[in-house]
C-alpha cells in the first residue's frame, strides 16, 4: 500500500499591523521611511472602517460566524446578545435534547401579534438591532428554564488598535483585498493621484458594485449549500 503523504509545513501568513500599514503605504506611493505618527493615526481609523463597516454592508463573510446560545427564563422573551454580535443569521430551540427551527421574523409582524405575554415553547424571533448593541426577542414567551436557544451569529473578530505588533485575524482569502481596500482609502487621504487605480483595483470599475480583489475574495470565502425557504402564513389575529 502507499505511504501516505503527511505535511508537517503548513502555515498561514498572519501579518502585523506594521506590515499592513507598511504594504498599503507603498501601494499608496508613500514610501515606509516617511511614515510618521499622523500617517499611523489615519490608518488605524482607515483599518477599523474598512473592517468595521464597510465590510459589514457586502456581505456575510463565514470565518466571522460563530454559534452561540442562551437558556430560557420564564416569561423573558427579551434577551440582550452579546457585544460584538453583528446580526443573526438563523437560530434553533433545544429542548429535551431534541432541536427545532425557529423562524425570523420582522420588526412588523411582531407588532402585529395580538398577545405578545403569551407562554410556551418559542417558535420564531425578532431580532433588534440597535445601536452597538443587539436583542433577540422571541415569540411565545418562554415558559421555562431549561430549553436552549442555539444561533448563528456573525461577530466583529478584530477591532485594529494602534498595537502595531498585533496580529490581524483575517483568513489568507481576504488578506489582498483587505490591503487593496485599505491602500485605497489612504490614498484619497495623501495621495489622491493614485486613488481611482487604486479604488478600481479593490472593488472593480462600477462602484454600485462589487468587484475587483473584492469580489473574489467573497466568492473564495463563502459556504457552498442548498438553497432553505421557510415560509409560513400569518392570518389577520392570528399565526
């Protein structure tokens, strides 16, 4: 038989802070030896905008998802999700080891439930999203302690900081488009000659669109699955 091949060399390039700034100033015609403490400032503010919210209008980006739960009370349907949860993708309640779909729904029809305080197992949810800060308000109200609330949350993992030695948490799928999108936005802050070769080069020529490094950076990172409707009817008084 064989000898199966077994690779012991297998690494990620995970990049400091430096190293980014460092690659996205060139890229930007600013060469490393005349970066001084103001170029810094700017690129940490640059880096958390494009990671913090630029990136959170594209699109669901996987390597961001992580399961999360919590455990009923009674009669709390109101449950505060932890900082740094970014939105709710799809949620299941445990009960007696046993799991069950339960269904999004929004902001209206939740307003349309005639008796909100109604008791029993939860069966769909509405999720606010507030400032910095997110809720998940499900529907009955639960009616005990023990069932669990399993859901898939997508959550900010790196939040840059002027700690130039700190390693950013982005898969290698991401990395290019991650220096592209930020030499971009710091090139329409020192070097503006260079921003639309630059901006193109990130996100494609149609800026109501995403394309470039972008674009097939997203499509390198995204889950491959069936396609999952869910629908239900909702009659006037009643689900």
């Amino acid at each position: 038989m064989p000898t199966p091949i077994v690779t012991t060399n297998v690494a990620y390039y995970s990049p400091d802070i430096a190293a980014i700034f460092s690659e996205c100033y060139e890229r930007a015609g600013i060469a490393a030896t005349a970066i001084g403490n103001d170029h810094i400032d700017s690129a940490v503010r640059s880096f958390a905008l494009l990671l913090n919210s630029e990136w959170l209008t594209i699109s669901s980006r996987p390597y961001q998802m992580q399961t999360l739960n919590f455990t009923t009370q009674p009669n709390t349907p109101v449950i505060t999700l932890p900082v740094g949860t970014l939105m709710v993708w799809d949620a299941i309640l445990r009960r007696d080891q046993r799991d069950t779909p339960i269904n999004v729904m929004s902001r209206d029809e939740y307003l349309e439930i005639p008796d909100k305080t109604q008791t029993g197992r939860p069966d769909r949810y509405f999720v606010d999203r507030r400032y910095n800060q997110l809720t998940m308000t499900v529907w009955r109200s639960p009616e005990n302690n023990t069932d669990q609330i399993f859901y898939n949350a997508m959550c900010n993992t790196f939040v840059p900081t002027d700690d130039l030695s700190e390693q950013v948490q982005v898969p290698p799928q991401m990395l290019e488009a991650m220096h592209a999108g930020l030499a971009a936005k710091l090139a329409l802050k020192w070097t503006a000659q260079r921003y639309p070769m630059l901006q193109e080069y990130y996100r494609g020529p149609d800026p109501s669109r995403v394309g470039g490094v972008l674009a097939m950076a997203l499509d390198a990172t995204r889950e491959f699955g069936d396609v999952r409707f869910t629908l239900y009817r909702k009659k006037r008084g009643r689900w």
